[in-house]
C-alpha cells in the first residue's frame, strides 16, 4: 500500500536480460548520422599521413541507437531512482532547473576564445558563482579552473609552493591526517612534495599532542577536512591551524564535507587559507557516472596573487575582463574549468540564497543525526561524538557474530532498492560504513532505509547464507573482480585477436 | 527554491528522536570562534521563474556568434537523440560505478566508450576519461616520467599554448623540465642537439597551427632515445589521417569535446586517454573491464583499481578521481551515430570547407597563410592589421573570426587561426570573406 512521502527505494534493475555491445548489434552499411550535403566545389585532398581504410566503428541505426543506450541506462541505479546514502559524496537531488540553465544555447554554444566583450555573460556568471563562494568560506577570491576536487588540491598544494618559494624557501613535506580521502596523499605526490601521516586520537580527531610533533621548519601545509572524514567537526581546529601557522605552514581545507556547514561555520574563521569546493558534491551539480566535477579553489588575500588565472574582474567601466594575476602559478586547465557545472552550481546557489544554503546544511545534519539515531544498536558507532552530516557505523560486532561483513550488508542493502553507503573507508574504521543521507531525503525515507539496514542486522543471525548471496535483485550479481585483472578484456578489440 | 522536504511536524519529531530541543542544538558542540553570527552576506533565495529570468539575463549578455574558432574546441553538429540518450537521467545523476551490481548500465557504456576511443586511435587500451586534453597532456607526461625515471619533457611549440602552460604549471613542482622544439614552415622540427635524454616527446597532429606533423620524425625522436612518444590529436580528422596507434606513438590524447559535446565556454569537456598495452598498468584514473559474476553472468567492473588513489594513495599513478564520464558516454553515442562513413564524412567537409576559405581568403591583400604545411580543417593566417582588432570588428557583426596567435606565436606577427567544421555553410565562409575584407580596408 502507498505510504504517504512516498519511496526513495527503487528495484527498476529487476531482472532484464543482458544487453549486447554495440560491435554485436552492428551491421555493415547501417547507419544513423544525417549530414547536410558538401556545399562548396570539392577538390582533391591531398593530405599526408592519410589514413587508409576505414575506421572499425559500429554501424547501427538509430533506433538501434536509441534502445542501446535506454537500455543500459535501464541497468543502472540513479540519485533519481532512489536513495544513495554514499558517505563523502553528498548524493543529493540534483535541481532539474540546474540543467535548464546548463543547456542554455548562449551558454552551452559559446566558444572558449569568444572575446570578453562578448562573453559578459559567461564572466558575470564566474564571478558571481565566485562571490557565494568566497562568502560561504570566508575567502576573498577564487578560481574555477580546476576541473575536480583532486585537481583543486593539487592547485592548492602549488599555491602552497608559490607562496613558499616566493619568501625564499622551500620546504618538503605536508601533514596529512590518517583518515584522509586517497586523493590527498596522491595529490601531495605529484605536487612534489612528501606526504606526513598525522594520527587521530580515540576520538575521531587529530591527535593535537601528535601534530605538535610533527610540525617543524620543513611543513609547507596541513591538509584537512572538516567535518572530517568521520563526519565529526574537529574541536581542535583553531589550536590545529595555529600550530601550523606557527611554524610557517598553510591550512588547506578539502571541501568534500562543506555541505555541513553552509552559513553556520566558516573555514576562513576556522584558520584555513586555501578551500576548494566539489561543486558536485555541495553544490548538487549531478555526479554523471563519476564526473564531470568541478574544484574551484578559494584563497586569502595573501595568496591571491599567486592564483592560477587569468581570472575575471570588472574594470572601471564595469566591462569583464580576464586578468592575470601578478604571481600566478599559471593554467590549471586548458581553458575556463568546467564552465557548465559552475553555471550549474551558480543557479543552484541562486535558487537557494543564503537562507536555504543554511538551511541545507542544518537538515543535511538534522537528517544524518536522526539515521545514525534508528540504526544505533545492531551496529557499532565507534566514534560517538555527535555527528554533521554524515557518520561512520561499522559492522565489527555483527561480523564477530556472524560473519556477516560490511561489504555482505551493502549488497543485501541493493536488494532492498536502496544504493550502498560507502564501505571500508575512512581506513582507521574496521568495517565501515559510511552514511551520508543529504538534506534532500525525507523523514520517511530515513525511516525506510533504517528499517532495511535492521532487518538486515536481524537477517545476519539467521539467514547469513541469503546475505552471503546478495544481491540478486539486481541486473548482475557479485563480480568476480580479481577475475577481471588476472584476463583484461578493456576493450572490445580484444575479442578479434 | 528548497529542495528539502522536511515539514515543520518532520523535523519536530526529528528533533525529538535525537534528543534536541531546536536545529541550532545540532551545532551546540561547535568551538564559539568558528560559528557564523547572523546571516551570510548573500541575496535571499527567489522562486524558480524568478531564478529562470535571472540566468537568462546572465544569458543574454553573451553574443550568438558564428564561430570560426577552434583550438582543440569545435562547433560540430550535436544530433538531439546523442544529447538526449547522453542526458538520460541515470547516466546524470549516477555516482562512480564502485557498486557494479547497480552499475553496469554507466560500466558497459564506459566500456564501449573504451573500446571506440581505441578503434579511432589504433591504440590498445583507453582509460574512461581524464579532464580535458591539456589535463590528459598532463597525464602522459606524467606516466612517461614513471615510466622512463627520466625528468625532461620534449614537447613542439605547435603543442597548443594552453596545453603547454597547464603541463608546465605542474612539472614545475616535480622538477621537469620542459624543452621546447622550434616550428620550422609550419611543422615542429626536432633538436637533436636539446637538453636529454627526454622522458618523452610531444607532438600535436594536426598542430595547433593546423599543419599536419609528421609522425615518423616525432616517433623516431622519442624512440631513438628511449623515450614515449605522446599525441594530442584532433580526434575529428580521425577519419582521414592515419591513427597514432598505426603510426607508433605510445600515447595518444586529445580533446574529445569535438565528440558528443557542446562548447560550454570549454568545459565540461574530456581527455581522451589511450596507451599501448605495455603501459595499461600506469594508466592514470578508471578502467572498465569484464568478468563473470556468481552466477557467470557477463558483469562489467572497474578493473586494475591497485592504480588508483583511494588504494594506492600517495603511490597511486595519479591523483585523479573524478573524471568527465557523461562525457565519455557522449563521446561514444555520437561516434555510434557518426559510424565510420559519418565520423570520415565529418572530416572531410570540414577539410573541404577549410581548402575553400583559405583559397578566397588570401586573395585579400595582405592576408597570407602562415605557414606552407598541409592542413586538414584548421589553418592559419597572417593579417596586415592586429588579430585582435579583426576578433572585435568582426564579433560586432556576429562572427568569431578565430583565435589571435600574436601572443602566443609573435614570429608570425600578426596571426590568425581559423577553424571549419561542417556546420559552416557556403554562406557564412563568403560573409566572413566579405567582412574582412572589408575590416582590413577600414582599419
């Protein structure tokens, strides 16, 4: 029977049988494309480095086309399909509004070379996205180059070096905690520098004692996110950036969690000076199969003129201009960043305003509060602090008395409609997982989740063999992965061989 | 707007079930300092047509110019049924396919994006996607470093100059050292004298000056010295030149916003990533591949994920998690659509139609090719007045006539480059002709 609120699970993935290739469905002479005939005297291309043959694309129709790929979309779970708990990646209603504007021809046809007086709209747009920004974070200015989060810590780890380099020092190391997103160590790798692991305490936090260790002369920054990875507000945070600050270091604040803390704290005051943003995450652009993102970097004052650019300023006339900022670091990206998911965010931030934006991050917390609340008891929340927007319960009890694994209550989870939270991370976390319920889901749907992640718990103890199998309602079972390394098949190419 | 759903009765009962008397308890815990007193300094939320005409006044700032403008973006043909499969909500609004069981529709389209990128290059694998071309240009210098334990990079001047600067601003931090070759009639010429041995050598084909390089003197540079050659390629003249893979280039990259994607002032757009096999194993970022499931059901996986950064950390190949993937998937729904006659038929107009205009074009006095080299559908010119003064002369009368070299290449004095697509009719390429002709005249 309906339920008032309605479903956020959904099983549209029952069933259906296995879709072909499109190297399978082709047929020499088959074709879909529809061109306007060459309207100008043809002459002989004598071209060098011609290629010979034809190229091995598929030929299908379009309606073969067509049911392809509706198809396969048909074999794959959605933010619009239901509820998609995945801690750290804040999987929230994505505004149908948002693609309106995206698809706006004079945004979505505007070439990047257009000159800035005929960009005015395309410069208004960075910059005001810009202003949010810097008001939701505290910071003066930003750039919208870097194409994704790791793109923007990589730009932050530069500007760092920038600034260092530019009072005469160099320095070799950043600080790192242990419950840190995989891209941070990655990120201090290609930016030249060693990354430092700082430890947490029994609490979820950064061991304050530990750091104080570890800071010296050689700390070009700290790294940080906060909420961190745990979903818990580090207490410590003005003692932690004025250690850092003390020995000549930076604060770098990785914005995967700002969807906490949106008007109700501020990194600027927190003692950060650099912050990137996922727009993708915060700012509900869509995540599109795992991307396009965007990274933007905000930076004090002090490292403002370091930032990569050129970036867009009114001149005295009011006319948009790019400008280059005195010490830049240089091109970030080959053009302007992700123009369209800035737009994107820009039109979400203005929907909201500084009232809803607010308002997003106190039920973003309000929500994951209130789930952590209904699943309390048949699993472990080893860090019981209260928690921002997301939290971190762990299947270590239930796995000792059952075997069942975080990774089994996941699957069983799928069958139930619902995607998985995040599983096996933070590292410091035995049987992780993570939630991250977002502000766009409903009483009712927390409530339904819950009720599945407990029946779950109930299931472990008698009936580990079902849980052991899941999911089955869904187009594929369990994968063999290792499989899939030990005979790559990458491409389709391979079978001809 | 609000895009929550909670009632005032929900978060009373929310409230009450954790323990709280008001939302401003949930952050009771947080240090006095850090707090945010009164509201942020933003403009009020507004209503959805309020938030409809304020994005098109945004919008109507912008000038609808026909665009003569390339450089690695290029004003195709879009077909509405690619836009439209590409924009189906489930590829939009999916996460990374870490979940493969709820995944496999965004695995099996990666996949086949994988293996079409690899049927135009001529190359063995592809990965599903870096950022864009000069991140992608990034990439391979930076595999070709783990890959050589060598820290010099030799990269053409014709290599587009954003390309450049954007592997330059982050060798920088590592210690590479960037050396460029000379453009000698239009096409690189390979210093066999530079600062080596190169870690690897970086050639544009076509260039960023619309000369088609040679591939035999680019590879032999890098292979002679033990170095990867890497190829940024136009990936619409796919159906007429010879594929990177065919010509022994290591790794090919390009831009593949050409494929499947709108402008968008250049971004979102893709890299186009793909290697030969020895090097599968330094790919940067995501790989799909296949196995069978538990009950030996076909199932697609991310695969090789030792690589990446959530597992590798500060060892991992690259730092990149995020990608462009619906741009991957549009990549491939139009090069389905194009087909082999279609994705030929495109680089052939284009070519055609560049011939055409570079034919009449210099006939203006004063306006001659920049360079002898053989093009396909991106040339350039010499003006006998300012690039930039034509680029605003002429976007006043609804053209973008191209892009001003003058900056980036000032030996060419003053250089224009000038790119053709099939979109652009007989009509337009004569209007063009027309006004400069008569811009020159004026200036």
């Amino acid at each position: 029977m309906p339920k008032p609120g309605g479903s956020a699970a959904s099983s549209p993935l029952v069933g259906g049988s296995e879709e072909p290739t499109l190297k399978e469905i082709s047929i020499p002479g088959r074709r879909a494309w529809s061109l306007t005939p060459l309207d100008v005297p043809e002459i002989e291309l004598d071209l060098p480095e011609k290629s010979e043959g034809r190229v091995a694309l598929p030929e299908v129709s379009e309606h073969d086309l067509v049911m392809h790929y509706t198809r396969l979309s048909h074999r794959n779970f959605a933010v619009d399909l239901g509820a998609y708990p995945l801690g750290s990646c804040t999987m929230k209603y994505n505004p149908k509004v948002c693609d309106w504007a995206a698809e706006h021809p004079a945004f979505r046809d505007l070439h990047p070379a257009t000159p800035e007086s005929s960009a005015q709209g395309a410069l208004a747009v960075l910059l005001e996205a810009e202003r949010f920004l810097c008001e939701i974070t505290g910071m003066d200015r930003a750039t919208f180059q870097p194409p994704a989060g790791a793109s923007g810590e990589l730009t932050g780890l530069l500007l760092m070096r920038a600034y260092h380099e530019d009072k005469g020092e160099e320095r070799s190391k950043i600080l790192i905690p242990d419950a840190a997103h995989g891209t941070n160590p990655a990120s201090v790798t290609l930016g030249g520098y060693e990354a430092v692991e700082v430890p947490s305490n029994d609490r979820g936090m950064v061991d304050v004692e530990a750091l104080r260790g570890l800071v010296d002369d050689q700390v070009a920054g700290l790294m940080l996110t906060n909420p961190n990875t745990l979903g818990l507000f580090e207490e410590n945070i003005v003692e932690i950036a004025d250690i850092v600050h003390e020995a000549g270091g930076l604060v770098y604040y990785d914005g995967a969690n700002l969807n906490a803390i949106m008007g109700v704290a501020k990194p600027g005051s927190m003692g950060f000076d650099i912050v990137h943003s996922n727009l993708h995450k915060t700012f509900a652009t869509p995540h599109g199969g795992g991307g396009p993102g965007a990274g933007p970097v905000a930076v004090h004052d002090v490292l403002v003129p370091f930032l990569p650019g050129p970036l867009p300023e009114a001149d005295e006339e009011g006319v948009l201009r790019w400008v280059m900022p005195a010490k830049s670091i240089g091109r970030v990206h080959g053009k302007h960043g992700n123009f369209g998911v800035v737009l994107r965010a820009l039109t979400y931030m203005k929907a909201l305003g500084g009232d809803g934006l607010r308002r997003v991050s106190e039920r973003a917390v309000l929500n994951a509060r209130y789930l952590e609340e209904l699943i309390r008891g048949p699993y472990d929340l080893p860090y019981d602090s209260p928690c921002m927007h997301e939290f971190v319960a762990s299947a270590k009890t239930l796995k000792k008395s059952t075997g069942i694994r975080a990774m089994d209550i996941v699957k069983a989870l799928m069958d139930e409609g619902f995607h998985a939270p995040t599983v096996y991370f933070p590292l410091i976390v035995d049987e992780a997982l993570m939630m991250e319920p977002t502000e766009t889901q409903s009483m009712q749907t927390m409530d339904a989740l819950a009720n599945a992640l407990l029946s779950i718990a109930d299931r472990a103890a008698t009936e580990p063999d079902a849980l052991h199998a899941a999911p089955v309602n869904t187009p594929v079972g369990r994968p063999d992965e290792a499989s899939a390394a030990r005979h790559l098949r990458v491409t389709w190419r391979s079978d001809d061989d | 707007m609000d895009f929550t759903p909670h009632t005032s009765a929900d978060i009373g009962e929310m409230l009450s079930r954790v323990g709280l008397a008001s939302i401003a308890d949930l952050f009771g815990h947080l240090p006095e300092r850090v707090r945010v007193v009164g509201d942020l300094d933003l403009p009020a939320g507004i209503s959805e047509p309020e938030l409809v005409a304020a994005i098109t006044a945004l919008a109507e700032r912008n000038d609808d110019l026909v665009c003569f403008a390339g450089g690695g973006h290029y004003d195709h043909y879009l077909p509405p049924t690619v836009r439209s499969l590409n924009m189906r909500t489930e590829f939009v609004t999916s996460y990374t396919p870490y979940q493969p069981e709820v995944s496999q529709g965004v695995l099996q389209a990666l996949f086949e994006y994988q293996s079409m990128v690899c049927a135009i290059t001529g190359m063995d694998v592809a990965n599903a996607s870096v950022y864009d071309g000069a991140g992608a240009a990034l990439e391979a210098v930076n595999v070709a470093v783990a890959a050589t334990h060598r820290n010099v990079i030799w990269v053409s001047e014709a290599v587009g100059p954003q390309v450049r600067q954007t592997i330059a601003t982050f060798a920088h931090a590592r210690g590479i050292a960037i050396v460029e070759h000379p453009i000698v009639a239009g096409v690189t010429h390979w210093n066999p004298d530079a600062v080596g041995p190169p870690a690897a050598v970086v050639v544009a084909q076509p260039n960023y000056l619309g000369a088609i390089e040679s591939y035999g003197s680019a590879v032999e540079a890098a292979h002679t010295r033990g170095a990867l050659a890497i190829a940024v390629v136009d990936p619409m003249t796919l159906g007429l030149l010879r594929a990177p893979g065919e010509a022994g280039v290591d790794i090919a990259i390009a831009e593949g916003q050409p494929l499947g994607g709108p402008l968008t002032f250049g971004g979102p757009g893709v890299g186009l990533f793909a290697v030969t096999e020895g090097l599968v194993r330094r790919l940067p970022g995501r790989l799909v591949g296949t196995t069978t499931d538990d009950n030996g059901r076909l199932a697609y996986v991310l695969t090789l994920r030792a690589r990446e950064q959530d597992i590798r950390r500060e060892k991992a190949s690259s730092n990149i998690c995020t990608n462009q993937s619906l741009n991957a998937i549009g990549v491939a729904i139009q090069l389905a659509w194009l087909g082999p006659d279609g994705l030929t038929e495109v680089g052939r107009q284009s070519a055609q139609k560049a011939r055409y205009m570079a034919a009449r074009l210099t006939t203006i006095d004063g306006v001659e090719l920049a360079h002898p080299a053989a093009y396909v559908r991106e040339f350039a010119i010499t003006l006998p007045v300012a690039p930039a003064v034509v680029i605003d002369a002429m976007a006043k009368e609804g053209i973008l006539a191209g892009i001003d070299l003058s900056a980036d290449y000032p030996e060419l004095g003053n250089g224009l480059l000038i790119a053709l697509t099939e979109q652009r009719t007989k009509e337009e390429i004569d209007a063009y002709i027309a006004l400069l002709r008569e811009v020159i005249a004026h200036a």
